[in-house]
C-alpha cells in the first residue's frame, strides 16, 4: 500500500514523464529515421524485441550478418536500442509510435507489429 506522500510523488513523476515524451518526440523521430533510413531497416529494428536473434533478424529481413550487426551497433551507441543480460538487443521505441513504420511493411518482412 502506498503513503500519501508516495501517491504525490508518483502523480509528479507520471507528469514529469508526459512533458518529457511530448519535448522528446521530435528529437527521437529525427534520430530513428536518421539511423533507420529504409523500410528494410526500420523492419530490422522493430523485429529486435529482445526474443529474435541477429539470425532470425537477417534472414527476416534479407540482411548480410554483417549490415545487421552494424544496425544493432549504430542504434546502440546512438540510444536507441539496448542490450539484455542475455545479450539479445532491445529496441527503445516502437516505430509505428513515430509514424515509420506501418503493419504492411511489417508483413513483406513476415513479421506483424505487437
């Protein structure tokens, strides 16, 4: 059960959190479609959910190994992607968020969007 002063604390931070998505949008947007140029690579990202492999990723996506790691490596050092303990790679944002990517595009990759 939550104090008072935990309940205040957490409506202030849900505030702080909501400003911070809406002054973020425009940042994030440009950043993933800077590092996401084409509709193979905006697939590729959105497939790593943290379950698929950079192999399931590649054969997906008809992608060399070698251009999936650089995508998972650029997104990466740029903050928009992260790696679990297990070393699968986590995407940050969901593209269709930021309009990039629709659930067609996901089916010509034979993926839907979750």
């Amino acid at each position: 059960m939550q104090t008072k002063n935990e309940e205040m604390l957490l409506e202030v931070l849900v505030e702080i959190r909501n400003w911070l998505r809406v002054a973020a949008r425009g940042p994030v947007k440009a950043a993933l479609e800077a590092a996401l140029p084409d509709i193979k690579a905006r697939a590729a990202y959105q497939m790593f959910d943290g379950c698929a492999s950079v192999e399931q990723v590649r054969i997906a996506c008809k992608m060399s190994p070698n251009a999936v790691i650089a995508l998972a490596n650029r997104c990466t050092s740029m903050g928009l992607m992260t790696c679990s303990p297990e070393k699968k790679r986590i995407k940050l944002f969901d593209l269709a968020d930021f309009d990039l990517i629709t659930d067609d595009d996901l089916l010509k990759f034979g993926r839907k969007n979750d």
